[in-house]
C-alpha cells in the first residue's frame, strides 16, 4: 500500500517537473524569438515589403475599431465621472479626469486589447497555416530565415503603428468626453479644453507613449510566437489562435500595473 | 510539440560536435551525393533507427513504407530541417547534421524540394512563388527571373497561370507549381516528398512524367519518397526517348533490366529493403509480400 502511494508521488513529481521544466523551456523559447525578431530589425538584409504590409495590416486596417473604442470610451467616462464628481460640487473637472484616464491609462489598454484581439489573433493563425501547411520549411529550404521574414517586420509594425493608434484613440476618447460634457453636462466646450489641457504633463506623455510601445511588442511577439509553435493541424490553429489572445491580453493588463508602478516611481506625479 | 520554433532558433538538440573532416571540395564523380551513416533520430519514440545508404550521381532511390514509418523524415534530415541525435548525414560532401542553419544556405540551394501538398506560399501568386528562390538570391535581374519562371511553367505545362493565386489552383496544378519553384534554380538533387498522394491516377502519372523528365532530361539526381506503389515503379520503368525531335515517355516492361533506380523500404524507422526494383518484386520476404499485395 505504501509503495502505492509512493509510486503516486513519484508520478505526479514527475509531471509537475516536466511541466515546469516546459514552461521554463517555452519562456526560453519565446525570449529568444523576441530578441531575434528585434535583432533582424535592425541588422541586414530587412524585408520592407512585408513591414509596410504588416504596417497596414496592423495599423489602418484597424482604426475603425479603435476610433470606435475610443470615442465611446471617452463619452462613457465624462457620464460615469460626472455621476461621480457632482457629490463633490467638481464636474467642471471632467476634462482633466477623461483626459488623465485616457491618456494613462484606457487608451494604451484598449487600443491594445483591440488589436491584440483583431490582429495578434491574425498572426498567430496565419503563421500557425504556414506551419501546419509546411511553408515555413519551404520557406527555410528556399533560403529564407522566417524569424526575418516573417517575424521581424511584424514586431516593427506593432512598435511603430500600436503608439500610433493609441495617440488616435486618446485623441478621440477626450474628443468623445467633449461632446458629452458640452451636450449632456451642459459644460463650455472652452472650458473643458483648457481642463484637458490643465491636466496634461509630461509624465503623462511618457506614460501614455511608452506603455503602447511595450504593449506592441507583447502583443506582436505573443502573437508570432503562438503561431510559429503551433502543431496538429487546423485544430492546433484554433488553439494557437485562442491562446496568442489569451496570453497576450493577459501579460498587457499584467505589465500595465508594472509599467505604472516604475514611472510612477520614476516620474512622481505632483 | 516546439519542433519548428525550435528548428527556426536553431535549438534543436545535437549530437556531439563531428570529428574535423576536410572541408568539402570538388566531388569525385563516384562518390555518393547523399550518405547516411547509421542515422538515429527519435521524438517521443524511436522515429529513425540506424538507417544507413548512399545515393550516387544521377541515380534515384524510392523510398516506400508505410504511414509513420519515417520516410519524410529522411528528406527533413538532407535538407538540414532536422538534426540527427546520432549519425551522420553528408550532402554533396557537407555534413549537413552538424551544421548551423546559417551555414545551410549554400547546401540548400543544390537541393530542390516537392512538399507533400506543395507547400505554395498562399499569399504569393504563381509566378513570385517559382521565382522566390531567385528573388531572395538578390543577384537574378527581374526580367531574368520573369524568362525563367515562365519558363519553369512552361516545363510543368502551367505557363498561362503565371499571375494566378494558389487558392485558384486543383491538387495537381498545386503540385507542378511547387514542381517549377524546385526547379527554377537548377538543383543538382531533387527530393520528392509524397508528390501524387491524393491524386487521380491521371494527373498521378503526369507528375511521375515530369520526375522521369528531370532525371533523364537534366540528370538530376533524385529520392522519391511514396507510398503509392504504382508510382514507385513507374518512375522506375519509364524513361524519356526521342521521338520525330520530341522526347516522349517509354515504358520498360522487363523489370530485370532496369538500371539507374533503387528501391529502399522502411518499417517502422529500420531499413527493412534496399535493392532493386526486380529484387523488390520477387522478394520473398511475408512483409513486402503483404506491402506489394
């Protein structure tokens, strides 16, 4: 009965190893893909084609839904903090607030989030039927490095063109606050502009410029990963597909909090 | 489960660092283009297990088996997609099982692959998918890679799908293409991965057609790696003769006769047959008696 019970041990330490040792390995495995893919960036021969492909891709094919996110987001912030701040006699700070929220914080996230859902998504599965449909060897046999070709000007798209957007959705988002707070709160369309511009320093910029720049990367990187690691046909695309989504928004909304913690400490706010 | 991020990282696990050899250097006109020496390669289970030949100039090897036996696996290994955890592979002198992928390129373009379903980059048309090799080569001019992609097309019977998409294309059309994107460099070795799986005996024999051509046409040397036994011994007993200035194929119905093919059986990773195609068919082993039945 004892040797049962050990041989149980035995078995499930042993998972849980090979597990770990996995996770470690897969960690390993997509450290060193990002550091390639970055490396490829700046080192010859580089693939402009496919940047600008992926730069459209990435970028103009998805600013509808950025615009979208953002403009509804900024009007539903001036509702919500309006609700919020009339306790206090302090509506007319409604522009700095849907200012300082979506620059900090809800532009970078959302943009991120929706295209990481529309775009790290594409990656994943585009690069998971070449895979799956062996035209990555081909493309290995035929003389081409994938991590250059395919890799490198997804990542230069996503650093370029994700602060891009999230610029266009921060806009939009304070635009979006305007039209609620002139509309609905009966505030000066003046007033609430210069609160915006009141609330804006340049720690906020830093922020607002850097977290989308991280995010592009994690996103892009999680994405081309997800896809190059696929196996097992179209239902491993599937899964790939499911999983760049997943483990991307998961590690943006994740970083998020240790971005802001370290420019917080960086550039106190005053 | 990792095998492609990690063939691309080049983390795939090797074996320990070969003996030094002198670098390769002009080949003797007998000696094998392809070498395998008691080659081990195992994933979760054992997937290669000693498996040893030569291939001489000019010469074709088939090799047959059934699913999982690890036929593809040997075209991997000859093209540097995988590594080896014992043995050694050579390639026109190169010890391709111990090199690095950087040092691959010039090994690879002596070779030409057909993959399984073609393998046609989806979002290329025809004509960039033939004259992709050229294009990465960077020293072809545009319109010499024009001349020579339809050219290639032209060979494969296909020159007027020049500006067509891949998804526009029928399984056997799929397969030329990646007939003329092996071709379009002029490899010394070409490899043949499964080409008429999934296809009709007619467009099945026009693909067996075009490997006879490029045999006996350019003297290529060549593996075809297949299952389908009436495509084996098709490519074995057809050969290209002039006829009124046109080169047709000809049938060689007297099996004992036929020189230039060999046959190689895998079983489950082991070499199980390695002979002619008369010794195939006479065979009296109960294995490939119950494979050829």
């Amino acid at each position: 009965m004892a040797s049962r019970t050990q041989l149980l041990i035995l078995s499930l330490g042993r998972r849980f190893s090979q597990q770990v040792k996995g996770s470690v390995l897969a960690v390993q495995d997509y450290v060193l893909l990002t550091v390639r893919g970055l490396a490829a960036l700046v080192t010859p021969p580089r693939y402009q084609r496919e940047l600008v492909t992926q730069m459209d891709s990435i970028g103009v094919q998805s600013l509808s839904i950025v615009v979208l996110t953002g403009m509804f987001t900024g009007m539903v912030l001036a509702l919500q903090s309006a609700a919020s701040l009339d306790a206090f006699g302090a509506r007319p700070y409604v522009g700095r607030l849907v200012c300082i929220s979506m620059v900090r914080e809800l532009g970078p996230v959302l943009t991120a989030l929706m295209v990481t859902g529309r775009v790290g998504s594409g990656m994943a599965a585009e690069l998971g039927s070449m895979v799956v449909t062996q035209q990555i060897d081909a493309l290995r046999v035929l003389g081409s490095d994938p991590v250059r070709k395919l890799v490198a000007p997804r990542l230069g798209a996503a650093l370029i063109m994700v602060p891009l957007l999230t610029v266009i959705s921060d806009t939009v988002g304070i635009f979006g606050g305007s039209l609620i707070s002139i509309f609905n709160l009966k505030l000066s369309w003046e007033f609430y502009w210069r609160s915006v511009g009141n609330a804006m320093v340049i720690n906020d910029l830093v922020m607002g410029f850097l977290k989308p720049l991280v995010f592009g990367l994690i996103l892009s990187s999680v994405g081309c990963y997800m896809g190059l690691n696929t196996s097992g046909g179209t239902q491993g695309v599937g899964l790939s597909t499911t999983r760049s989504v997943v483990v991307a928004s998961v590690t943006i909304l994740s970083s998020d909090f240790f971005i802001t913690k370290l420019l917080l400490i960086l550039f106190p706010v005053v | 489960m990792r095998e492609t991020i990690r063939a691309i990282l080049g983390l795939t696990p090797r074996p320990a660092p070969a003996p030094p050899e002198p670098p390769p250097g002009p080949q003797d006109p007998d000696e094998p283009v392809i070498s395998f020496r008691d080659v081990h390669l195992s994933f979760d289970r054992p997937i290669l297990q000693g498996v040893s030949f030569d291939l001489a100039p000019g010469t074709t090897k088939v090799i047959l088996g059934g699913s999982g036996s690890g036929k593809t696996t040997i075209l991997r290994l000859i093209l540097g997609l995988l590594k080896p955890d014992a043995g050694s592979i050579h390639v026109d002198g190169a010890d391709v099982g111990h090199m690095v992928e950087e040092d691959l390129r010039p090994v690879r373009l002596k070779l030409g692959m057909v993959f399984q379903e073609g393998a046609l980059f989806d979002s290329l048309t025809v004509g960039e998918n033939v004259g992709y090799r050229l294009v990465e080569d960077g020293n072809v001019s545009e319109a010499d890679i024009e001349a020579r992609v339809r050219e290639m097309l032209g060979f494969v019977g296909l020159e007027t799908f020049y500006g067509r998409m891949p998804s526009e294309l029928s399984g056997g059309q799929r397969r030329r293409v990646a007939f003329a994107r092996a071709l379009v460099a002029r490899p010394q070795i070409m490899l043949y991965d499964e080409p008429t799986t999934g296809l009709d005996p007619i467009t099945s024999t026009t693909i067996t057609d075009l490997i006879v051509k490029v045999r006996d046409l350019d003297g290529v040397t060549s593996i075809l790696v297949t299952h389908q036994l009436r495509d084996a011994f098709n490519v074995a007993r057809t050969f290209m003769a002039r006829e009124n200035g046109q080169f047709l194929p000809k049938v060689v119905e007297d099996l004992s006769t036929l020189e230039g093919t060999e046959f190689m059986m895998l079983r489950q990773g082991v070499v199980e047959f390695k002979g002619t195609p008369h010794e195939l068919k006479t065979s009296e082993d109960p294995y490939l008696r119950e494979f050829l039945s």
